[in-house]
C-alpha cells in the first residue's frame, strides 16, 4: 500500500525559506522507474507542477520557479524534500507530494497516481 | 512549455446527464494526457493516464480519448460523487503542465 504525507511549516514570513518533507511508504525511490514529484495549488486557483525527483536521482524543475526550487531525496528515510526560497505571498498554497512511474516500454512517465493529503502553506508577515 | 487549455471553465450538469470535457494541448503530446478529479480538502485523484487507460478503481463511466493536441474526458450518466473540479495534465516532457480546471456542478 502506497501512502505519502507531507510535513512542514503552515506559516512562512515573507523572505523565508520554506522546507517541506514527503514522507512516504509502500516503495522505495531507489527501484527503477519510480518518481516523486511536488505539486501546489493556490487558493482558488489551479493545480502547478513544481519538481519531479526521479529513482535515478535526475530532477527536474518549474522552469519559472527553477531559480528557487531544490528538490531531494534520502533514500534511507523514505523522504523528499522541497524547498522554496525567498517566499512570497503568492506562493500562498496547499503543497502536494506524489508518486509517479516510468514506462520503460513508451519511455514517458503516466500520471501522478498516489498523493499526500497537502500541507497548507500561508505566506504572511 | 506546453500549455493545456481546457473548456469549458465550468459546467452545470444534472444526476444522470452525460458530460464531456475537452483539454487542448499547445503541441502535440502523443498519448501522453492524464486526467484527475480533484474535491475541496482533499487530494486531487487520478481518473484517466495515457488519455484513454483508466486507473485502478475509477468507476467505468468514466472514459477518456483523443491524441496529439485534442483531448476529451467523458462521465456516462453523472453522480452525485462526481461534481468536483476536474484537471488535464500532460507528462509529455517536462514541466508537466495542467490546465485551469473544469468546475461540474450540480443544475
């Protein structure tokens, strides 16, 4: 059974650094083709994909919050983490963590099917 | 980036009706157009992957097409469970791009 959770802060000053963990079960991000990636969605706004760690340890990011985004992985704890630095009220948002797979056989990730809860996120002084 | 455009923004539908939900991408995505429902406090779920495969559990009225840069969600007779808001998304090439949202809700 797969499970994930995300962990950190519900509130963040402006300028801060925000670190969040995807704690998650069921498999290991060290098997060949499997993938974790972050998704957020504002209040009232649309889901965003942020950044996908894959098994192999390859990232990609956003490229309009590359500058900002750094996603990790610590295989030992069955953890990623995503931070976001020098947050701004319009990173406002519900975080989301999810596991994704890699077909071999087409070579395209499928969609993200196992999601953390979301961990709200406020900005604000 | 590929963008994903999809109309209409919302919708009102009635228990029973038949919908469809239609996703653009801005170039060619092959098959690769996933599709998610996704209700207020909770996490959004993956209903259709590779445009037309339904995922484990997803009930059957649920059906997805197209390929290139057309895509449709189809729900076969609405129920009451299935007034949220749906996504597209591709997993063409990185950034995995979603579109704004469908809103269903009930007439």
């Amino acid at each position: 059974q797969i499970t994930l959770k995300e962990s950190g802060p519900t509130l963040v000053t402006p300028t801060q650094t925000l670190t969040l963990t995807c704690t998650f079960s069921g498999f290991s991000l060290s098997t060949s083709g499997v993938g974790v990636g972050w998704i957020r969605q504002p209040p009232g706004k649309a889901l965003e994909w942020l950044a996908l760690i894959y098994w192999n340890d390859d990232k990609r990011y956003s490229p309009s919050l590359k500058s900002r985004l750094t996603i990790t992985q610590d295989t030992s704890k069955n953890q990623v983490v995503l931070t976001l630095t020098n947050m701004g009220p319009v990173d406002t948002a519900t975080y989301y963590c999810a596991h994704i797979t890699y077909d071999f056989w087409s070579g395209y990730f499928g969609g993200f099917d196992y999601w953390g809860q979301g961990n709200l996120v406020t900005v604000s002084s | 980036d590929i963008q994903m455009t999809q109309s209409p923004s919302s919708l009102s539908a009635s228990v029973g009706d038949r919908v469809t939900i239609t996703c653009r991408a801005s170039q060619s995505i092959s098959s690769y157009l996933n599709w998610y429902q996704h209700k207020p406090g909770k996490a959004p779920k993956l209903l259709i992957y590779t445009a037309s495969s339904l995922q484990s559990g997803v009930p059957s009225r649920f059906s997805g097409g197209g390929s290139g840069t057309d895509f449709t969600l189809t729900i076969g007779s609405l129920q009451p469970e299935d007034f949220a808001t749906y996504y597209c998304q591709h997993s063409y090439s990185t950034p995995y791009t979603f579109g704004q949202g469908t809103k269903l809700e009930i007439k």
